[in-house]
C-alpha cells in the first residue's frame, strides 16, 4: 500500500493507494494557506492517520508517503525549495513527515505528479516516453523519460508553462514575457478577451454570455461562444491553440514522446480542443516523413495527485 497526499493552496487531499493504482479510501480538508508550515504539517499527518483508519489499513503495510506541491521539491529530501501558493521557502517537509512516521517520504512537483499518475493508471499508461500539461490558472508539465519521472539536475525540469513561445502583451508572474502559460492558460485566455473588448473593435455576444459582468468571463463561456460561431471567442481560442501548438511542437521536437496528455480545466472543452490542437501541430512538423506521438486528453482528473504522489517512491 501507499500513501498519496495532494497538497494545494486551497485543499489538502490525502489517500490509500493499492499497487494497482486504485484509491481505497480518500479525504480532503482546506489548506488554510498563509498559517506557520507546521500546523498544515500537522493537517496533513492527521489526515494520513485519518485514511488509514478508515481503509483498514496498518502502518506496517505501508511501503512509503509521496507528496505533490505546487511548486518546487528535492524528491530524494523532500524539501520544498519554493512553494508561493504557501509562501514556502526551503520547508522540511519530507523530513518531518518521514519522521512522525518511521517511512520513505518523496516529494514533487504537482503537476510531475500528475504525469506519473497518467503513466500508472491513466492516458500514458506503461509508455516509455510522455509528457503531461495541465492547462489551468497557469500552465504545468510533467516528463517522463524511459519510465522515469524527469525533473532535471535541480529539481526546475519540466517546467513547461514558463517555455517561451513569443511576445505577448504582459508579463508572466515569473517576471519574463512570452511565457507559454500568459497565452494558453484559462488565465491568458480571459485576459485577451477582455483586452479585446476594452478596444471595441470586434463584434461579439461574449460579455451577454456573461450576463454583462465583465468580470464572470470564464474559459468555458469562451470555448462555448468559439462553438458558437463568435468572432471574438474564436479569435482568442485560435489565438490560445496557436501557442500551445508551437508550444507542443517544441516538445516533440525535444523529446519525441510516444503520447502528449493534456488536463487541467480547461481540458474539460474535450475533443474540440484535442481536434484544434492536431490541426495546428500538424501544420508546424518539420519533418514529414516522421510519425510524431499523438495528443490525447488525461483520464484521470482530481484523482491524479493523490495516486501520482502515491507512487513517487517507486518510480524514483
């Protein structure tokens, strides 16, 4: 058995994970970000306590901990190195966990995380090569090269969201421009729309769709307006796809993985997005004689972090 814990800014889930890949039991409280490091610590092996309880399951069949952060980690230590959705720097949080529990801890980036549980039990599954982006707030990847998780020599690989594919017209949160996830996050999305509505120059029933509340634009009222036939909502998603493509393009160009997964919310739009993507990546391919891998959409949504962090101690 393992244990799986996916810690975000906004909720800590935890679960007992089966060597199949199968969750028995899961539960989730909020994070309270901004408390001191140790009291969400301490959240968190309460609830490890908590799901082992109610799974019927002994701290001695427990083979090890893994943890998925939004941010960056040593797996092998288990230091958080930089975490802003907590406001961590430098946190021991594989060491206090390892200690309170006399087992391995393993700790990684969310979204690392996410592709190896696409590799165990989802999308990827059992392929050699693959990578994971989760299209959300942000943009988030994960790598996997011949089996392994990929992180690079400091813990910053697979970093995708931050691959610079042009100019855009703000600047990431990083500080650089260009960044891939100021143009194919729901974030990037929505800001567009509305810089195009501020120059008024476009027709469009977007802001109707919003019931007239600038503010209520979402990435769904976008795809669906897009669906829709909108102008403006087609622009952006063309626009939005355009990069990612390049962004894709880049990848297998790099890497040549057998299979690129795609999640997060805005994954949610389906096979439209899916089909718009191959359209656009099949127009940029260099060569065309070489078979590229094929774009598909990740199956295993909120569950990913629980049973990618479940298995962190196996694949490292």
């Amino acid at each position: 058995m393992f244990i799986g814990v996916d810690l975000g800014g906004t909720t800590i889930k935890v679960g007992v994970v089966n060597g199949e890949g199968r969750i028995l039991y899961q539960n989730a409280r909020p994070t309270y970000a901004g408390r001191d490091y140790p009291l969400i610590i301490q959240d968190m092996i309460e609830q490890i306590e908590d799901a082992m309880d109610w799974a019927g399951v002994g701290l001695e069949a427990v083979k090890s901990i893994g943890i998925g952060v939004p941010g960056l980690a040593e797996v092998q230590t288990g230091n958080v190195i930089y975490c802003t959705n907590l406001s961590w720097f430098n946190i021991p949080l594989g060491r206090e966990i390892s200690q309170h529990f006399g087992k391995p801890v393993f700790v990684e980036n969310d979204a690392t995380v996410a592709a190896l549980a696409e590799y165990v039990a989802g999308s990827t599954k059992g392929l050699k090569n693959s990578v994971f982006i989760t299209l959300g707030t942000g943009v988030g990847g994960g790598v996997i090269i011949n089996h392994k998780i990929y992180s690079g020599s400091h813990g910053a690989g697979s970093e995708i969201g931050h691959m610079i594919v042009g100019e855009n017209f703000y600047n990431c949160n990083c500080g650089a421009n260009g960044c891939l996830e100021t143009f194919a996050s729901a974030t990037g999305l929505i800001k567009y729309v509305r810089k195009r509505l501020a120059e008024r120059d476009v027709a469009t029933n977007i802001l109707r769709m919003a019931n007239g509340r600038l503010e209520d634009i979402d990435a769904k009222i976008i795809f669906d307006g897009a669906k829709g036939g909108d102008a403006l909502a087609q622009e952006a998603v063309h626009r939005m796809v355009k990069y990612l493509a390049i962004g894709i393009i880049n990848i297998f160009n790099i890497l040549d993985p057998e299979r690129i997964a795609i999640g997060g919310g805005v994954s949610k739009v389906g096979d439209y997005l899916i089909d718009l993507l191959n359209q656009e990546v099949s127009k940029m391919t260099f060569c065309k004689e070489v078979t590229y891998g094929d774009i598909v959409l990740a199956e295993l949504g909120n569950d990913a972090g629980i049973i990618g962090a479940a298995f962190l101690g196996e694949n490292s």
